[in-house]
C-alpha cells in the first residue's frame, strides 16, 4: 500500500512539473508577444522601414519564436512522457518484487499451515482417539465378564448329565445358553455403534481444524477465498479421507470378526446340544435296554426257582 501511494505521488509531481513547465512556456510566450507588438511600434515610429517591410521582419522573427516555442512543447511532452514511462517502468518493476515476494510468503505460510495439519493429523488424539481407547478397554473387560458368564454356564451342564439329567433342564440350559450367545452378540453391536459415534466425532474436529486452517488462510488478508479452498479441498479433505478410509476398514474387518464369531458361537452352541441330546438318548436306549434285560433275567430267574421248588417236591 506505501509502495502505491509513493509511485502515485511521483506522478502526481510529474503532472505538476508539467502543468508548471507549460504555464512557463505559455506566459513566456504571452511575454514575447507584447515584446514584439512594442518593437512593431517603435519601429513604426522611427519610419526607418517601410510599414510592409517592418511586417515581414516582425513575421519573420515570430515564425522563429514560434518554431522556438513549438520545439519547447515538444520537448516539454517528451519530458512528461519520459518521466511517466521510468515511473510505470519502476512502478512494474517494483510490483513484479513485491508481487514475488509475496508468492514466496504465501508458500511458506501455505507450507506451514500444510505440516501443522499433517502433525495434528498424526497426532495420537486423532490416529487412536482417547475415547475410542476407553471404548476398547470396556469392550475387552465386558467380554472378558460375558465370556466368562458363559463358561460357567457350560460347565454347569455336567450336572444336567445321566444319570442325574432333566429333558427339561436340559433344554432350559440350552435356551439360557443361546440367550447368553445373544447378549455377548448384542454387546458387540452396541460396541460398534458406540465406536462408530466416537470415530463420528473425531471426523468432526478435523473438519473443523480444516475450516479453521481456511479461516487462517483468510486472516492473513493475502489468500482470495478460491485459493483458500484449492488449498483445504483437495489436500486437507484427502488427508482426513484417508485415515477416514482405514478406520473404516478396520471397523468392517472387526465388525465381520464379531458376526463370524456369532454364527460360530451359535453353531457350536447347537452342535453341543445336539450331542448331549443324543448323549441321553443313548443313555435312555441303554438304561431301556437293561431294564428289559433285568426282566428277562427275572423272568428267568424265577422261572428256574418255580423248576427247583418242583424238583424238591417232587424228591420229597
């Protein structure tokens, strides 16, 4: 701003020098033509010449002033064109500079600005957010407790077992046992979407840190809005759309873990149920079996007790 101010003085004091060098020149001649009027008439009067011949020398004279006065304008003009030129010369001259020095100050700001969001978004707050770590920490806790839930439930069906088993409380175990499957499933889910939230809000302060940085850019009173946004919408927004992209893939990799591990729970779950079932009907089908043995032997038994007590009366 000085430097516009100090050129459009100069050219102000250009315009006023030749302002003043073409008043000179006009009262210069204004001056010469009451000269020549006085010496008309003093020529007049001494009668030396004759009245045409004092015209002719007096024309004479002012076509030389005149071409006098003429060649001063030209060179008048020509000073004024000169001097504007070296001063629009320095002027571009001096913009060109400033203009560099400018683009070389708006690239290490841009720099600066450019490292300072790489770091924040390198920083641990952003690459493994606090509250997605406490998240994490709860899960593995709760799902240690679940889990551990569950294994005691699956010891306790040893006591469901032959000889000492129940249909019914075996089948009370089995739908407690998929009820406990749900819950740690159901926990699971909870967990995602809470990390999802918590991600949610860790997306949220970069793009808040990126309008910052445009705003900065802005502050500074020497980026436009279009070169403040080439700057943040490709650069910035790919930045955070990256780690965006890897959360995203961990997240669906951890979510599918979840859901195969559900369907492997249930599977297990169901084959385990299928095999005690099929424990107490092979226990049943024995412990039938032996039952009609036990008759069969009775049966026998009592009837070579009936063939012995015959034998002794038979003796008797």
């Amino acid at each position: 701003m000085q430097l516009a101010e100090k050129f459009q003085f100069q050219k102000q004091g250009i315009k006023e020098l030749d302002e003043a060098l073409y008043e000179a020149e006009f009262s210069r001649a204004d001056k010469l033509k009451s000269v020549l009027k006085k010496y008309v008439e003093i020529i007049e009067k001494t009668s030396y010449l004759m009245q045409p011949d004092v015209y002719r020398l007096i024309n004479t004279e002012a076509m030389v002033i005149n071409q006098a006065l003429l060649g001063n304008r030209r060179a008048i003009a020509q000073l004024f064109i000169n001097l504007m030129e070296a001063t629009l010369q320095q002027e571009l001259e001096s913009h060109r500079r400033w203009q560099g020095l400018v683009d070389a100050w708006k690239a290490l700001k841009k720099q600066a600005l450019v490292q300072t969001f790489s770091e924040f978004m390198a920083s641990e707050r952003i690459q493994a957010p606090p509250a997605v770590k406490k998240e994490m920490e709860s899960m593995l806790k709760n799902q240690k407790a679940l889990q551990q839930k569950r294994l005691e439930h699956l010891c306790a069906v040893c006591d469901l077992l032959p000889p000492n088993y129940s249909k019914a409380q075996l089948t009370e175990w089995h739908s407690s046992l998929n009820s406990l499957n749900k819950h740690l499933d159901t926990y699971h889910m909870d967990f995602m979407m809470r990390i999802r939230l918590q991600y949610e809000k860790t997306w949220q302060e970069c793009l808040a840190h990126v309008q910052k940085c445009k705003k900065q850019l802005l502050d500074w009173k020497a980026f436009t809005e279009e070169e403040a946004e080439s700057l943040v919408s490709p650069y910035f927004f790919q930045m955070v759309g990256v780690l965006q992209s890897k959360v995203e893939d961990e997240l669906e990799l951890l979510d599918k873990s979840f859901e195969s591990l559900a369907k492997q729970t249930e599977w297990q779950s169901s084959d385990l149920f299928s095999y005690f079932q099929e424990a107490v009907q092979l226990w049943e089908a024995h412990q039938s079996m032996l039952s009609a043995q036990d008759l069969e032997l009775e049966k026998r038994m009592e009837q070579q007790r009936q063939k012995h007590n015959a034998c002794v009366r038979e003796c008797a």
